[in-house]
C-alpha cells in the first residue's frame, strides 16, 4: 500500500508592509521596479506566498498588523525606518518574526542586524526560510505613562526612548535624521530648559531628586548616527541603560555636544549620570555620583515634575506632553519579538 502523503503547515507565514511615506524614505525605485520582480521570483523559489500591505498612516499600520496576525502572519517584513517599525511593534503579538527593509535615515535596528540595504533585507528572508540562519528572541522595551484622563498609556520601544533634550530633537528633525540632525540636536541642547526628575533607588531605598535636560532608556549603545550614550551596553543582555543629561552653564552644553560620539569619555564626563548593570571595573562604577548600577533590575520608575516631550524610537508621543506625568515606568519585556541574529 502506498504511503498517503502529509501536507506539512509551512513555519512562517508572510507579510510585507510597506510605509510609503517612511520620512527620509525613497521607495519610488524599489515599488516601481524592483519589489513585484523580486516578489515574484521570491515565491516561486521559496514556495512561500507574501501579503503585501501598503500604509501611510500609524492608523494604517495599526488596521493592517491587527488584520494580519488574526490572519496568522507570523513574519514581519517592514520596508521602512525605525518609525515606522515602532509602529508594528505596538500591535504585534510576542514571538513574532520581525526583518526590517531599512528605508529611513537613522536605521538603527537595522544596522543592529547588520541590514544596510533591501538586498541584504532579502538574501535573509531567504535563508530564514531555507532554515539557514540563526533565529533569536530580541528584548523590548516599554514605557508606561497617564494621558490627561488618567487612563495607563504604553509604548513599546526596540532601540531607545527619551524624555526632553533629546525628544526635542526629534520633534525639531521632524523623523529626517539627515535634515541638519547636528544642528538641531546642537539647538535642542543649548536651548532646553532644565525640569525636576525623580526615580527610585531599590540599592539606597529611597528617592532622588535631580534637576536635568532630559534623560534617555537604552535598549543599544548608541542613537542615530552620532552618539553614543550607553557605551557599556550589551546588545540584548536583558538590561535598560539610563543616561541623564545634567543641568549645565551654556559652556558646558558646548563641551558635552562634543563628547556625544565618545561614549566613555562622555560618561566620565561629569556631564551626565550613566547607570547600567557593570560593577567590575572601577571607571564603569563611578559613571554616576550615586554609585548606583542596575544589574538585576527589569523595571525603572520616576516622576517629572514639569511637563516633557517624549520619543520612542524617533517617534514622538504627543499623549506624554498633556500632563505633568508624575507616575511613568520604564521595563523591559525580554525576547518579546523575534528577528536574525546577530542583534
């Protein structure tokens, strides 16, 4: 008797989303020669058929990732930059595959991956599909917040999220990091006014309060091309980095603009307060005047006590700025998506 032939469920299940207004963004070559040629030819060698989703809007991104995983889409393909992939990973189901098409100006969680051009994007998927290449959870991180009717407000970031000088920025850049990011970043920092921040230390068991121009949550060591503010970060160790920008005269700001690349000079600056989770050498430990690190620690909570702007990922969260938010938590949600390695 013959041997009744099993259909096996293919592993991955694909979708493509495609924001065509990705800011910095040129997909006109890619749409309107490559990407149904290479669509095609990837399907007939792979087996694998691709949902193709277009979007111009986070309302767009929202319906079509909602819609696609109830469809059992498994595997992410995001033609776009670090915005527009924040914008996938706040409706995505943990375990998800996510790849990126870099197709923004800073490209931060592609260049994590070593994803520098849409033809490295696609020799991946390939060999994820082929089971040729090493898959891996990838830690999330997410912060937790009130809008002005008290109600708990989230937001999942991969790469960084900031809170002042450096949402500033953003909010001058307008998402182009190539637009004159130097200048903007150098305008955000001259110009910020200082605001009260304090958080909880579980080593001291108590509060401190500190008078600053904003402060950052790391997820990688650096932000964008230019700087490097979380120099002793390991790439998805489980840990939060947390830099503070200081309350400086006008020459200091110019001294600390000049240090943004170099990270351990920066953070043995003086300028700053660098917490992380590394006690083992003495320049690492004394990178803040408390002594503190944060090794073992998964969540991080503080208070503002002047209203702040906020970015995740480059995007910024208009909700955060409505109030003085006096009760917002920073944690991590460890190898919540998935993606190749290395990262």
């Amino acid at each position: 008797m013959a041997k009744e032939k099993i259909e096996t469920k293919p592993k991955y299940k694909i979708a493509l989303i495609i924001n065509e207004y990705s800011k910095g963004g040129d997909y006109r070559p890619l749409i309107n020669e490559e990407l149904y040629r290479q669509l095609d030819d990837f399907q007939k060698s792979t087996g694998h058929p691709v949902a193709v989703s277009f979007t111009r809007s986070k309302t767009h991104i929202q319906k079509a990732v909602t819609s696609l995983q109830r469809e059992g889409h498994n595997f992410l393909i995001i033609c776009g930059g670090d915005g527009t992939i924040n914008d996938v990973i706040q409706h995505v189901e943990e375990g998800t595959l996510v790849v990126p098409i870099p197709g923004g100006n800073a490209n931060d969680f592609a260049r994590r991956l070593n994803i520098f051009h849409w033809r490295d994007s696609v020799q991946i998927i390939k060999n994820i599909v082929e089971g040729n290449v090493n898959i891996i959870g990838i830690d999330a991180g997410e912060i937790s917040f009130h809008d002005k009717s008290g109600a708990v407000v989230s937001r999942r970031f991969l790469n960084n999220c900031g809170v002042g000088v450096t949402a500033d920025t953003v909010r001058r850049v307008e998402g182009r990091v190539d637009k004159a990011y130097l200048k903007n970043g150098f305008l955000s920092l001259m110009l910020s006014k200082a605001f009260g921040l304090t958080y909880y230390s579980t080593i001291l068991k108590k509060n401190i309060n500190i008078s600053c121009l904003g402060f950052e949550m790391l997820l990688c060591s650096r932000v964008g091309r230019y700087a490097n503010f979380a120099p002793y970060k390991h790439e998805n160790d489980g840990t939060i980095h947390f830099i503070i920008f200081k309350n400086l005269s006008y020459f200091k700001r110019l001294m600390l603009m000049l240090l943004l690349s170099f990270g351990e000079r920066l953070v043995s600056s003086g300028f700053v307060e660098y917490f992380h989770g590394h006690t083992s050498r003495p320049e690492i430990k004394d990178s803040n005047s408390f002594g503190l690190n944060l090794r073992g620690v998964k969540s991080i909570w503080g208070m503002l006590h002047d209203k702040a702007l906020l970015h995740v990922d480059g995007n910024l969260v208009p909700e955060f700025y409505e109030i003085i938010q006096s009760d917002c938590k920073v944690r991590i949600l460890p190898k919540f998506i998935k993606t190749v390695a290395p990262c």
